[in-house]
C-alpha cells in the first residue's frame, strides 16, 4: 500500500495556491470537499518563493496551505519544489544554466532547466530537501514526498563534460579499455587523454538529435546523462529519507520517455508515479501499453497516476475536450492496469502564463457548475464508495514483453539499415496483438526474472547485454516461449557487433543464421507464406521495414517470404530448444498476422484471453486475496454487449450481482468482483 494512512485510491492532484490570493484558498477547499478529493500535490514549482534569496528561506505559506488542507481531510503529496531554479540563482550562479544539444548556454526561463551536474544546483536542491523534511517531518498531512518534476532533457556544458569523464573512468578503468569498447580505431578517434573527450551533440559527432557518427559514445552520453538526472534524484531522496523513513517518495516519470532509463530509475523510488496525457488521437492500446510499462518498472508494484488531464491539455497542437465520461473511463484504464491513485493537473486552472488553456477541475469561472466539475465530483463519489477494495491488488500476466532502454537509444542511434525503425512502435505492435485480444501482458525490463512467466517477447532485441542470452536460453530450455523479432542480437552493450553472424548470441537458442538485412522503401512489402497453418492463420500476409535473409541451423521454418529474390526463404521460424521453443520473425508483419501468430502461440501455453469482447472494448483484471476484479471498457461511443461466459460477480460500480450478458454503456465500464475459482 502506497501509504496505508489513506487507505483508499487517493484521489486530487496538483494544487498551485501560490498562484492566488489568500481567500482564493479557503474557496479552494470547500470546492476539493465537494469534488471529494483527499489528496494535493503541493509546493511543485515554488522554489524561487520558498527561497527568495541565497540566505532566506521562507516556508510560512506552505505552513499555512498544509494545515489548511489537512483541516479540511485533504493529506499532501509533497513536492520539492527544485523542478525549476529561482531567476537569482541563474543570474548568481550561471553553472546552473545548461548548455543545449546545439551548444547554446540557456539563459533563465522555462522549468526543468537546472544542469544535474551543476555544483550550485545540486547544493541548493539538496538543501530544500532537508529544510523541507526537517519541517514537515512530523506533520501528519505528509503521505508521499514528490522528488522535483518531470526529470528530463539533457545538458551538454562544461561541467557535464568534466563529469562525463570521471563517468567513463568509472566505468572502463583505461583509456584503453575505452578505445576498444568505443572502437576509436574509425575514422582516427583514438583519445590519448580523458580532457580529449568531448559530449556528442551537434557541435561534435551528431548531424541529428538522434544520429550519430559514434553509436558508442552517444550511448554512454545518453546513460550518463540518465544517471547524473538520477544522482540529482538521489541527493535529493536520501536527505527525505534521513528524516521521514517512513514516508514513500517517488518523483513523476512520462511514460516512454527516451531521455531517462526509468528502469534503473525505479529501483531508486518507493513507489512509481507518472503523468498520462493521451491526445483524443492516440490508440488507447498505447496508453495502456504506457500503464503497463509504467507498473513493470517496480516488477508488477501499483504505481502512481499522478498527473492527468480532467478535460483538455494546452500543449498538444489540437487540445480537444475529453468526451462525456472519458475522464472517468480513462482513470480507471490505469486503475485497471496498477494505479492505486487518480490525480489531476491540476486542481484549479492557473490565469496566467501558458497552462492557462489547460483543464482544471476547477475551471476559470471559479464554481461548481461545471460539467467537468461535475464529472470529477462523481469519480471523487465512485472513489470514496470502492474504498480499499482494488488497493494494492495484482495483475496475474503470464506473458512479458521486453523493453528496454539502452537497446532503444542503441537501436535509434544506428546509421542503418533504415531510418523507419521506431523501437517503440515495434513493441507496441506486439503488444497491440495481445492487447486486441485481451491477453494480460506484463512489460518487463532485462533484469525482470522470467521464471513467473511462460511467455516472453522480445521486438528488436538489437542490443544484449551481458549474461542475457544465457537467461534466455535457461528461460526456454526449462519450458517456456520465446519469441524475438529482425535485428536482434546484433550488438553488444557498446553497440560492438557480435562476430561470427546474426543474430549473435542468439543464434543457438533461435536455431537461424541471419545472412543479410534488406530494408524496405515505405511504400514497399514483402509476403509472409505459411507453410503450415498457424491456429487461423493460413495462407499470406504482409511485411514490411526490414527483412532479414535467413537460414535454418535446426529450426523450423513455418513461413517464407514471398517475393523478391529472396522469396522461399524463411520468415518465420520455430526451434525446439530444451522444454520449450524459441520464435523468430524476420520481418515487420501486419497486424492481423501478428494477432493470429501470439495468438496461438499463447494458446500453445495454455495463456487464455480473459474474455472475448466487441472491438473496442478493453477487458482487463487485478486480482488480491483469492478475488479478480475483472475491468470491462468501453472506448466507443456507443453501448455494447459483452457475454461473460461462465462469469459470476458483483458489478462494484451499479452495486449489483452480473452474469450472462451486459450491457456496458458509451464510454461506460464495469468492474466486475468474482472469486478466482469462478473461471
Ligand atoms: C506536466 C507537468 C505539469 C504540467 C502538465 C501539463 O505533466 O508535470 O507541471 O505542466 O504537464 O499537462
Ligand atoms: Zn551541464
């Protein structure tokens, strides 16, 4: 449980009252009451009021904002305030400015604009930590510390610079060892001395933000710049930690956010928080693909919603209004998915500076009478009424799909084969395919112990890192599935390739030697022939982007390609390899292909969908204590019918005993509670 004091899914947001006058507060209050929030993320972006100069500080008015808040029943997320620095410190200390991937100094603006190796931002950061932990240490409104916001970006200044080399010394010993894993011996990099190592950015070996001439040293740029946000994080944590043990901190996390590893990241924070802003456009399957990478960072924990819209953003090009009943079906995918908290940016509209378009449960006229307001109220009604019922429950997935991050900068830096490959698309196509059919998927990183499950799925698995090809292997041989994609298994983890044919390390466990790579035009394919049916697949499909030319060591090869000259060689193979089997695809397939492949696949392993359901609609589970709590949710616009098959329960949100067949209205949901033996 996130902090067992509320021992409910909390539910409010971010509350920014030092953008008003005092009475504005006390309306503010009554206003959270009746929306039934009981939960504030306060003092974000206060730092420059916090500490209006070097020598002082000045906490009174967030003295006087908890206690409020807490008379009223409403506990505080706690924020940090260190998201953006104050305008004294940037005209005192310029090392706080950073220097941007063009290699401009930033002057003062913006948010998030701090340098993570500068020495005067990490002092004062630290600092507003542990006057703020000694502070409130013992106030009993604290339920989570909020570390910053929204870490993000990168910085390219001298200080990074001199710290990225004390980085690489930690982390190769020699100059030697670095040469070699950097394969400086090209185009006459070798370093003869650390100063000579500069930050790749356009100034030095980029002609893009994602290309590179030196795949290497991009990579290490890119952790390095991970780990020094992360070290920011740290300094920060250990001084809430020294006096509020006891108190989970987490700092918000963006999703698929390239910049930071969030993987390496979790393992330093209690609890996983994140910020989901789908636009109307954005396939829902993404935002819960999002959800569920956001809950495998912490190995299946509950994670936080921290921040979503009630009605509209004001930074996408188009920001339309969530639909009637969107915002509420939009809270509970990420409940469905792990979140144990529903909050909002924010909880009252600002009036000035550039979020003043973006929702707010309270909106500019200041009153209740709002339909957004109206809609929150309920939610906030609906939240009270489920009480600690889901908290903390699990999501039973058997399938795992591999993300992760190094591989992702690693495939993304690559100069070739193509320019198309989106690392994250291709997962998200995998996971789609599950997804539609409402398979439970876990998204896991390369550390996650694969034993819990009985399925993994690797797209791209470009980069392997040391000692993963060995888990794999012992993954399969003792019975499970693995299925990987085209250019996997080609590199190492300085993106050195694996000699002696693709797919690398691999290449026993998947039974294939991968010749070539033929990259395809946009408006080109290929042809996916089965040899032998695939559960309904049968006859051909399409592919596209990439196509490696292949040859069986010992699979089976269970597609060919169609076309070119290539056609007969295989696509889709199939290798017997200890208890289990090891899949390879060769190319990007279509969607219904990929469907009707991890389909059976899964059905292979005795992986049952939870339920078939009309399209668009999404059916999800959690389970605790011997009890599913089965999720059914409906994206269209119009009312559905969902059969239930054999399922018994309670619908908790119309309080009322369901099987057979339900209708689910426009936008609507259920959550269906049953005893687990009931399937
Ligand atoms: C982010 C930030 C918030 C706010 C919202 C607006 O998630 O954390 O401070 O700017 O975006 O959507
Ligand atoms: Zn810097």
């Amino acid at each position: 449980m996130i902090n067992p004091k509320l021992s409910k899914i909390f539910y409010g947001g971010d509350y920014n009252p030092e953008q008003w006058e005092k009475p504005v507060w006390d309306e503010d209050v009554r206003l959270f009451k009746l929306a039934n929030i009981d939960i504030a993320t306060v003092n974000v972006f206060s730092w420059a009021l916090n500490q209006p100069n070097e020598d002082t500080y000045n906490f009174e008015w967030l003295d006087e904002v908890i206690d409020k808040l807490y008379k009223n029943g409403i506990y505080v997320c706690l924020a940090t305030s260190t998201g953006a620095h104050p305008a004294w410190m940037a005209t005192r200390y310029p090392d706080i400015l950073r220097v941007d991937f063009e290699g401009r100094k930033r002057k003062f603006g913006g948010r998030h604009n701090s340098c993570p190796n500068s020495p005067t931002y990490r002092k004062y950061a630290r600092l507003m930590a542990q006057k703020l932990a000694e502070r409130y240490k013992n106030h009993p409104a604290v339920l989570v510390w909020h570390i910053s916001n929204e870490f993000g970006g990168a910085c390219y200044c001298d200080n990074c610079a001199a710290a990225f080399r004390e980085w690489l010394k930690n982390r190769y010993g020699t100059l030697d060892a670095l040469n070699a894993a950097w394969y400086t011996s090209f185009w006459g990099h070798t370093f003869y001395d650390w100063d000579e190592i500069v930050p790749p950015n356009i100034l030095s070996e980029h002609f893009a933000q994602y290309r590179t001439n030196f795949q290497s040293i991009s990579l290490d740029y890119a952790r390095f710049n991970s780990d020094s946000m992360l070290a920011c994080y740290q300094l920060e944590y250990d001084e809430l930690k020294k006096q509020t043990p006891d108190v989970p901190v987490t700092t918000n996390l963006m999703g698929t956010y390239k910049p930071l590893d969030y993987f390496k990241w979790a393992k330093q924070m209690d609890v996983v928080s994140w910020d989901n802003y789908p636009s109307a456009t954005t396939p829902v399957s993404f935002t819960a693909m999002r959800h569920d990478l956001m809950r495998g960072l912490k190995d299946g924990q509950p994670f936080m919603l921290m921040e979503q819209t009630p009605s509209q953003q004001n930074w996408q090009p188009y920001n339309s209004l969530k639909r009637p009943g969107v915002m509420k079906l939009w809270s509970y995918q990420a409940v469905a998915r792990g979140a144990d908290t529903v909050m909002f940016f924010q909880l009252r509209r600002s009036r000035g500076a550039c979020e003043k378009y973006h929702g707010a449960v309270i909106e500019h006229v200041g009153h209740e009478n709002t339909r957004v307001f109206r809609e929150s109220a309920d939610l906030g009604a609906e939240l009270n009424r489920l009480g600690d019922r889901l908290l903390d429950s699990r999501v039973p997935a058997k399938v795992g799909i591999v993300f992760d991050w190094d591989n992702w900068w690693a495939v993304e830096n690559s100069s070739g084969p193509t320019v198309a490959l989106n690392y994250v698309d291709e997962v998200h196509k995998y996971y789609q395919a599950f997804y539609d059919q409402n398979i439970l998927v876990d998204i896991i990183g390369v550390d996650t112990d694969l034993t819990k499950y009985d399925l993994v799925i690797a797209p791209v698995l470009y980069m392997v890192k040391p000692g993963y090809a060995k888990r794999l292997e012992e993954f399969v041989e003792q019975g499970g599935t693995f299925l990987t994609t085209f250019f996997s298994g080609i590199v190492n983890e300085t993106d050195l390739v694996t000699l002696g044919g693709y797919p690398g390390e691999l290449r026993s466990l998947l039974g294939i030697w991968v010749e070539e790579i033929d990259a395809l035009f946009p408006d080109q394919e290929n042809r996916i022939v089965l040899k032998e049916k695939v559960g309904d697949l049968a006859g051909d499909y399409s592919c596209n982007l990439l196509c490696d030319l292949l040859h069986s060591e010992g699979a089976e090869v269970v597609a060919e390609y169609g076309e070119d000259f290539y056609a007969g060689m295989p696509v889709v193979t199939r290798h017997n390899f200890g208890k289990g089997q090891a899949w390879y695809v060769a190319s990007s397939p279509d969607a219904a292909f990929l469907k009707g492949l991890v389909g059976q696949i899964a059905a292979d392993k005795g992986i049952k969908p939870l339920l078939k359901t009309p399209p668009g609609v999404e059916a999800m589970a959690r389970t605790k204590n011997g009890e599913t709590f089965l999720f059914l949710m409906n994206h269209n616009r119009q009312p559905q019918t969902v059969d239930l098959g054999i399922i018994q329960g309670t619908d908790l949100l119309a309080d009322e005993a369901v099987s057979g067949s339900v209708e689910i209205g426009a936008s609507g949901l259920r959550i269906i509670a049953y005893p687990n033996t009931n399937t």
